[in-house]
C-alpha cells in the first residue's frame, strides 16, 4: 500500500494568522493557485492512485477538485485536528494564551493542552485508526487531501513513530 499525503491549499484563516481547526474558510487565490501546481506536480511524478480520499473539510475538498481530482471520497476521520478554545485565536497568541504547555520548532509554536482540543496522542491514535482501515480497504496507492497536524501525526502512524518526532 502506497499513500501520497496532500495538504491543502492556503486558505483566508491561513492568510490571515488564524488557528482554524474545524473551521471551514475558504481557499484563497493563492491557495487555488497552489491546488493547480499540487495538481500538475501530481501528474508530472506519475502518482496514479486508485482511491482518493479527502477531508470533509471544504478546503481540502476544494484543494482536491482544483487539483483535478473530482472523483474522491470524503472520509471523516481525515479532519483536522480540533484546536478546541484556541480555534479562531491568532498564531500569534499561542505562546501567551498556552505557555508553558507548547513546543516550539524553527517554524511552527504548538500548543499541547487546551480545553476541547485534541492532544497529539489522541490524534496520533486517530492517524493509526486511519492507517488500519485503509490497510483493511483493498485500493492500492491512495491519496489523501488533509491537513497540517493531520499529516504529520499519519506519517508517524504508518511509520511507527512517537508524535513528538513528528512535529
């Protein structure tokens, strides 16, 4: 089983600064622009899936149409994770609404323990539940339209990884 992880597009929450979670902006121009170059870059790399699977989340589902994929199933456990309180905050505000439970990288500052939120075990354990069912499917090659803490905690689930070495 092969599977190709695809985020989507920026969309105006992106834009903008804002943790969106389950909320459901739509893409911007640049995040279409970035579906049409994700969708030919596909192409050029001669990924041919048998299944495609998306996130029932509108900006994954609109990366994936944009990218030329029309024909997908919407799968739920696909979602992003659910950012709980902090969804709507700004990035920004991460290290002062959440500090000390956060872990910063060169890039990204995630926050681990919020009210309503989904910690990382949980959905790293979510991500394993993923991988099982799509090991019990029988499509071969998959691609998935998902999200950022989403893919990561997947590549972690197929390989076998702890969360932490994920981020």
């Amino acid at each position: 089983m092969k599977i190709y992880v695809a985020r989507h597009g920026q969309n105006e929450d992106n834009a903008a600064g804002i943790l969106n979670g389950h909320r459901d902006k739509r893409l911007t121009p640049l995040g279409r622009q970035q579906a049409i170059v994700l969708g030919h870059t596909i192409k050029e790399l001669g990924i041919f899936p048998d299944k495609v699977e998306v996130s029932p989340l509108g900006r994954a589902i609109e990366t994936a149409i944009i990218a030329g994929f029309t024909r997908h199933f919407v799968e739920p456990g696909l979602i992003e994770r659910d950012f709980g309180s902090m969804t709507g905050k700004l990035i920004s505000e991460i290290k002062t609404l959440c500090a000390p439970d956060i872990i910063e990288t060169e890039l990204i500052t995630y926050f681990l323990n919020v009210p309503g939120a989904e910690t990382f075990p949980v959905l790293l354990e979510r991500a394993k539940r993923e991988i099982q069912r799509m090991k019990d499917d029988p499509y071969g090659t998959r691609l998935l339209f998902t999200h950022g803490d989403f893919g990561k905690m997947l590549y972690c689930a197929y390989y076998d990884l702890d969360w932490m070495s994920c981020l």
